[in-house]
C-alpha cells in the first residue's frame, strides 16, 4: 500500500468530513454532534500526516494508531447520526464506506510495520 494513497484517501475523507457537518449545520441545524465528527474525521488525515514525519518505526506506528482511533470514533458519530435521522441510509453508507476502508489500510499499514520491526 503505498503512502500516498492513504494520504490521498485520508485527505479526501477530511473533505467529505467538513461538508457533512456543514451539512449538518445549515441544513439539518444539528451543532453538538457535527462540532463531534468534524473533530475525529478531521483528525485521521491530520495524524496520518503527521506519521510521514515519524522519528522512527514506533513514532509511525503510534501517529497510525491515532488515526486508527480518530477513524474508528468517527464511525461511531456517523452510526450515531444515521441511528437518530440526521443521516439518509445512502448517506449513511457512503460515507462509512469510505471510513471502514481507511480503519482496514490503517490496520494493515501498522500490522505490517509491527511485524517488519520484528524480523
């Protein structure tokens, strides 16, 4: 997997971050729970960007591992806003998604890396 996708991929999941809660906030009038997702969906590209910076193989892993995080919390808020109307079932889908797929290749970037420290 190379870098670039997951930087791209992240990037673009930010994007689509960013319009969902102003979506959220202009057209369904929803403020606690958009101010929620627009922090952790923004977050995974933030820390995936910053593990192109790592000082070594356990920095990389740890940044990774925070987006992991950032990603998984998110697809709580998205479930969460599906589960009580905010979200459509296609919007709901779309953009989870896109959120499973980025949680799967931050998973295999750091089970890959963990098991290359340990050859």
């Amino acid at each position: 997997m190379s870098d670039s996708i997951l930087n791209d991929k992240s990037l673009k999941f930010g994007v689509r971050i960013v319009r969902l809660s102003q979506h959220l906030k202009e057209e369904r009038k929803e403020y606690v729970l958009s101010k929620q997702i627009l922090r952790s969906g923004t977050s995974v590209g933030a820390n995936v960007r910053e593990s192109r910076n790592a000082e070594s193989d356990l920095d990389f892993i740890h940044k990774l591992a925070i987006a992991q995080k950032e990603c998984d919390e998110t697809c709580y808020w998205l479930e969460l806003l599906f589960l009580t109307d905010y979200l459509n079932e296609n919007e709901y889908t779309s953009i989870n998604s896109d959120a499973i797929e980025l949680l799967k290749i931050i998973k295999s970037i750091i089970i890959t890396v963990k098991k290359r420290i340990k050859k």
